[in-house]
C-alpha cells in the first residue's frame, strides 16, 4: 500500500461528477494492406476484433495500471494506493464500433460521451477503446486514465512507446503492458501537472527541480550549495514574499494578466462534454511564421485567436476586451540550453487579441505579449518559475471547487491553450496500422469550460478541442473557424 502524493490527491479531491479528472486521447489509424473481414468489405470488424483479443490475451500489466485508490478510516484519512491482484482487462478495454457511416462525426460523438464518463473508483482508474467501422479502411483508439495516476505528458510519452517505424512489426504491445521502463524518470508524485491537460503546462519536473537546486546525493558541500541555492531562489522573489510573488505574474502582462472578461467559457459546467478535432499541414503555419517573423507557438495562438473571435461573434457574445490564454513556453535557447539553469519550460498568460479585427494586428499583439511574458520569465531562476507558475495556475482554482462562483468573479485568463511537441519520427505504426494523427482531450473546469491542446506528428499539428457541452454549444464550428483564421493569416 502507498500513500498518494499531494499533488496527486488534489486531482482526486477536486473531482466531482460535473468535473472529472482524467486526460485522454484518440488515435486514428489506418488498417494495413491485406486486411479482410468477412462481414464488412471495407476490412475493419475482422481486423479489429482479432487485434482487441490478442491485446487482451495474456497481457502482463504494468503495476501502475493495476493500481486503484483507497479512502478508509483505516488509512486515518489519508488516500492510499492498492494493488488490484485480480484486475479484469475486458472491463478495462473495450471494443466498440460506429454506426454506418462511420464518419469523423460519430466517431467524434463517441468519444464526447467516453470522455464525458467518469471512471469507475473501485477499479485501476483507466480505460482503453479499440473504435472499429470509422469510414475509409480506418480504426481508432481512445484511451483514459485519470490524472492521479499519471500526468499528461507522461501518457503521451506512454502511447507513443506503442508505437514503431517499421510497418511490418506485429504483436506489439498496449499502454497498459508496457515495462517499468517507459515511466523513466517520471517522479512519483509528479510536480508537471501536464501540457497534455492543459494544467502546469510547461511546469518544470521535480527530476528538473531537484536538478536546479542542486543534487542532494554526493558531498555535503554539494548538497549545502543546493540548498543555500533553494533559499536563495525563494528569498529571491522579493523582500516581501508572496505579495511580490503576485506582482510578478502580474508584470507578466501588465495589461492583460488577471483581467480576463466574462465569455461563455468562464461559466459552470455540466458533466457532459463535446470533442473535436482536425489536422493542419505544418507548412501553411511555416509560410505564416515566415512571413511574419512569429514563433509557429504563436502562429498557432493566432489562429486560436481568429477562431475563438468568429466563434464568439456568431453567438453575439464576444466581449469588447481581448480574450487571455494561459500557455506553455519554451525557455530553451538555440543550442539545447534552458534558460534560467535546468528549466527550460514556463507558463504565461498571452493576450489573444480578440478585439482586433486585423489579423495582423491581432499577431502582432501576440507576439508581443509573449515575447514580453518569456523575457520576464527567463529571469526567474528554475524555482521561481516553478512557483510563479503555480500561482498563476492556482488562481484558476476558488471558481472550480466553490460553488456558484464560476461566473460571478473576473477569470484569471479564459481558456488554457496547450502546444506538446509529438514524436519525432513519421509516420509510425501500431501492429502495422500507421498512425493518421493523435488528438489530445484534456480536462475542463468549472469557470474554465474549454480546452484547446495541439500536438504535432507527420509535419502536421493536430488540434484536440474539448468544451462543456451545454456551456459551449456547437463546439465543432470552431474547426472551421481555426480553418479559416488560418486563411486569413496566409493572406498577410
């Protein structure tokens, strides 16, 4: 038995049936050449069907993923781990198929109602979904697993060690079974609270916090230079502490942080949710970068921007302030080096600029913003990011867990929009099946009713939307509005 980390049991405490704590993703596939059936012409049921028992069949299980929580009076109160010795892998993975047509429309309404579900606490807090029937000689993967057990970014990592190169390689491995080796260097108790979620993006590890104030391991006159170093990176946020902890995310952006305005998506939300996702080709954001000397983070803020303005004007609702994002940046210089020592990740809030209505204006406000917000930050030493950071993530928080406060308070910043680099090498495989993209669904809050997170794969960013479902409607229109932001862009 082993006690849940704090971090780690924040997830659980804050988790209520209209706001559930677990990440996933859906992986698209295309089924290998040869592929039969002997019910469906286009290959997929016979395929599927097989791949769901082989992968269920004589599985060793990780540990982790046999892991469920406790909450006795025996345990005083506190959460602890249990080990399920008997852990049944056919409620765990399950295995699903669309109605006809098939199209990404039903395959996105599968997934809203799978990741809307919360998953069941007297078992391993994790399911997989083998989804076959998706038109065009296709399958897909949805898995979950609930942020307790893992961070975001870790189970990205997790699914994409499933993956390989090679097109002919069969028999391999699902999320669940893979070694203790794929969880190299993931701490315990996590101190990312993971880009894949959208929560602590970019927050630095605490393999990287321990780094930056020194190994503890060693001589003493190490261990006391790491720790003189901790003391001074915390008196070094100010004289007067926390106040001048708060004025510095202020200064991030002395306009825009904590002043976000009212929208639709700083409202309370219901348990039920929306996914949408599509794929842009890396190059019509390179030729936008080009063009205008951004970052491609930033090019895809400003498409974010466009869209979210579109979307907001068709429902009469977009305010006369610019909407704020908080956002993950990357710290690291042009040789591999993280600025400010060992951290080389951040979080800001970035002005969307939603109140322009050129757009390059609009980018030309982003790009200032964060240019802005990483100078500040690359000042900070590895420890005040870390805790910079968790203020500024923390400050989403009274609305989630007080009642009735969503909506009636000013949001820190209206939405969080996540950028996690993918894997390097494409296309990729799955027991011959290539890899089509890989969509993030993350997590929102009340007061926080959506999430855009994008990845990259294939020299393509895929985009993973998820909203409330009642409090965001027709979240798939912004699809076509992201498309069309992108459009305006390349016409600068």
């Amino acid at each position: 038995m082993t006690a849940v980390g704090p971090l780690d049991a924040m997830f659980l405490l804050g988790e209520t049936r209209e706001q559930a704590m677990h990440v996933g993703g859906l992986m698209l596939f295309e089924l290998p050449e040869g592929a039969r059936d002997q019910v469906f012409p286009d290959g997929t049921r016979d395929y599927v069907s097989r791949l769901y028992d082989e992968i269920v069949r004589d599985q060793t299980v990780n540990p982790l993923f046999t892991r469920r929580v406790r909450h006795r009076a025996l345990d005083l109160g506190y959460w602890s781990w249990d080990q399920d010795r008997d852990i049944d892998l056919e409620y765990h993975v399950r295995l699903s198929g669309l109605a006809r047509p098939g199209r990404y429309r039903e395959l996105f309404e599968l997934t809203s109602r799978l990741h809307g579900t919360l998953l069941d606490r007297h078992r391993p807090l994790w399911e997989m979904h083998l989804i076959e029937g998706v038109q065009g000689r296709r399958f897909a993967v949805y898995s979950k697993i609930h942020h307790s057990m893992i961070d975001g970014v870790t189970a990205l990592k997790w699914m994409q060690n499933t993956l390989t190169p090679d097109p002919t390689l069969a028999g391999m491995p699902a999320t669940y079974s893979l070694p203790d080796a794929g969880l190299a260097g993931k701490p315990e108790s996590p101190v990312d609270e993971s880009a894949a979620t959208g929560f602590g993006a970019g927050l630095p590890t605490a393999a990287e916090l321990f780094s930056a104030v020194g190994r503890l391991p060693g001589e003493a006159g190490k261990a006391v230079g790491g720790v003189g170093r901790l003391l001074a990176d915390v008196a070094g946020l100010s004289p007067v502490g926390l106040r001048s902890a708060l004025r510095v995310l202020q200064h991030e952006h002395s306009s825009v942080a904590f002043q976000a305005p009212q929208t639709v998506f700083n409202q309370p939300i219901t348990g039920a949710r929306r996914f949408a996702a599509q794929s842009w080709p890396m190059e019509r954001l390179e030729k936008v970068r080009a063009m205008t000397g951004a970052t491609l983070n930033d090019v895809m803020l400003a498409m974010c921007s466009g869209a979210l303005r579109n979307y907001l004007i068709d429902l009469r609702a977009l305010p006369e302030k610019g909407l704020t994002a908080m956002v993950p940046v990357s710290l690291r210089s042009a040789d591999g080096n993280g600025a400010g020592g060992g951290n080389s990740l951040a979080t800001l809030i970035a002005d969307l600029a939603t109140d322009e209505f050129d757009p390059e204006r609009r980018i030309r406000r982003i790009m200032e913003s964060t240019t802005y917000g990483k100078s500040v930050l690359s000042q900070l030493s590895p420890l005040q990011n870390l805790m910079i950071g968790a203020l500024g993530l923390g400050s989403a928080g009274p609305a989630a867990v007080i009642p009735g406060l969503a909506g009636r308070t000013t949001p820190p910043y209206n939405l969080v929009i996540s950028n996690i680099p993918g894997p390097s090498e494409s296309p990729l495989y799955w027991n011959r099946s290539r890899l089509l993209g890989t969509y993030p669904a993350s997590i929102v809050l009340n007061g926080q009713a959506l999430n855009i997170s994008v990845t990259s794969y294939d020299h393509q960013l895929h985009f993973g939307l998820v909203g409330c479902r009642r409090t965001v409607p027709h979240l798939q229109r912004l699809l076509a509005h992201l498309e069309t932001s992108l459009t305006d862009l390349e016409l600068l």
